[in-house]
C-alpha cells in the first residue's frame, strides 16, 4: 500500500518533461525518486508535445496554477527560450534552455544546465577535458550548452561540425566572441585528430538514423562520448567500441543535473537534500 506521503492529491505540486519523442526519458524516474526521498509533495509526468504545438502547451502551463516547472529537451530548448519572461545567465549566453520554473503570477523563468552536467559526467568517469582537443556533433541547444562548458573548462581545441553548416558557424562565432585564445573552427564528418568526440544531436535515438560522423575515422586513442540515454550504447557508441575506443554514455549527464533540475523547478535556493 503506498504511503499516505506518497498519494497524489489536491496539494501535490506537478512538474513535467516536455519532449518529442518521448519513449526514451529517464528523468521522470529519477526525479521522482528524489522527491519521494526527500518527502517532497511534488511529481513528475512525461507530456509528448510535437514542436507544431509547443506554443500551445506552453502558455497553457502558464495559467494552472499547481504546475511549478518543467524539463525541456529534443527538440525543444532552443524554441522554447522564446516562452520564458525570465532566463539564467546560462540560458540567455547559450541560447537555450532545458529546465523552467513557473513563478506565482504565472511568468516563466528558463535555465539551462545540460552543459556543466556533461562535462561533470566526465570527469566522474576520470575523463577531464582541459587541455584536450574536442570534435563536437552537433550546434543544437545541447550542443551549444556543451561546447559553452568545454570553452569554460579549458579545452585546447574545439571543432564543431553541424548538418546545418551556418548553425555551426554562429555557434563558432559566438564562442569566439567568449573565449579568444580557444582554437575553434567549422568540421566536417571526420572525428580525426581529436582526444574527445561527443554526438550531441539526436541522432541515435531511433532504430535506423543516421550515423552523426564519419565513423571510419575513429582510432583507439579518442574517447567517444554521447548525451543520448535510451538506448544506453547508441550505434556511434557500438561502432566506436568496435574500433578500440573508450565509450561514455550519455546517462552520467543526467545523474548530475538531477537534484539541480528539481531545484530549479521548485524554485529552491539548493538542491533538494543539499547542506545549506
């Protein structure tokens, strides 16, 4: 029997995780996690928004007024910047955001945490990214966040490559604008030459996409890293490892952001079970 501290019920506060598709996430489960631990009256849902609808949603979410935040991903943080009245600091550099808290008077705040939780994910792992050469799949709201984090961490070298080839080059643009000793260029398909290769597209969460780079080019000295949870080893990873790599999957970035998303969506000054 569940616990009365535990039941739905006119107090229970909803959060939400806004994606599409939305088959693969594994946030619901860990927040849910936390917030029972903690004894928080809070609980998380999955809501499939497709982007033609995403305005519709989200100004809905604005007026019920026990609905305190939600997660944002694929394909969404970039376009859903444009409903926030509020951003971090992270958000409004990045461009994006993956994480909304809703204030009392229904106005939307947006952060954006997916870049600091990639690279912590790492260095869990004992792979640290300073003074490393670093080939980035990918110019999306991920993708951006992460490659703002790299520049911050220390990276030699940054190579971004990108199907759209003028994302590529904005992001590039608006990292050098940041960070002018980081050797930073527009790739290709080829991974080559570099110690760390990250796919931060979506490329990887259903049977039959393509692969995000020229696998052909992978060599047993490049770590290769994804920001895809589900499945945990996407086809790059299954190649890479194939190819003598070390792999790193993309559930370490998750298992970071965590107690910072519930923070953030509850509108806490710390992460929940934190010391203060």
């Amino acid at each position: 029997m569940t616990p009365p501290s535990l039941e739905i019920t006119g107090r229970t506060r909803l959060l939400a995780i806004v994606a599409d598709p939305i088959h693969h996430v594994k946030t619901p489960q860990r927040i849910n996690a936390l917030l029972r631990a903690q004894g928080i009256d809070a609980v998380m849902v999955p809501m499939h928004v497709g982007p033609d609808r995403l305005a519709t949603v989200m100004n809905a979410l604005r007026h019920v007024g026990n609905f305190d935040g939600c997660v944002v991903t694929v394909p969404h943080k970039t376009e859903a910047l444009r409903f926030c009245d509020q951003l971090s600091d992270e958000a409004r550099l990045i461009g994006a955001v993956n994480v909304v808290h809703r204030l009392p008077d229904g106005r939307l705040r947006g952060g954006m945490l997916d870049g600091i939780a990639f690279v912590d994910g790492l260095r869990g792992a004992g792979i640290e990214v300073a003074g490393t050469s670093v080939y980035l799949a990918g110019a999306g709201g991920a993708a951006c966040a992460i490659a703002f984090a790299l520049a911050q961490s220390g990276v030699r070298r940054l190579t971004v490559a990108n199907r759209s080839v003028d994302k590529a080059r904005d992001l590039v643009e608006r990292l050098r604008a940041g960070h002018a000793t980081l050797e930073i260029a527009v790739g290709s398909a080829d991974p080559s030459g570099h110690d760390l290769v990250v796919n931060a597209t979506s490329l990887g969460l259903r049977a039959g996409d393509p692969l995000p780079l020229d696998v052909s080019q992978l060599t047993p000295r490049q770590t290769v890293a994804e920001i895809i949870m589900d499945p945990a080893e996407t086809a790059l990873l299954i190649e890479a490892r194939a190819r003598g790599c070390r792999i790193h999957e993309g559930a370490p970035m998750l298992a970071s952001q965590i107690p910072h998303m519930a923070a953030f969506m509850l509108g806490l000054g710390h992460p929940p079970g934190a010391e203060r």
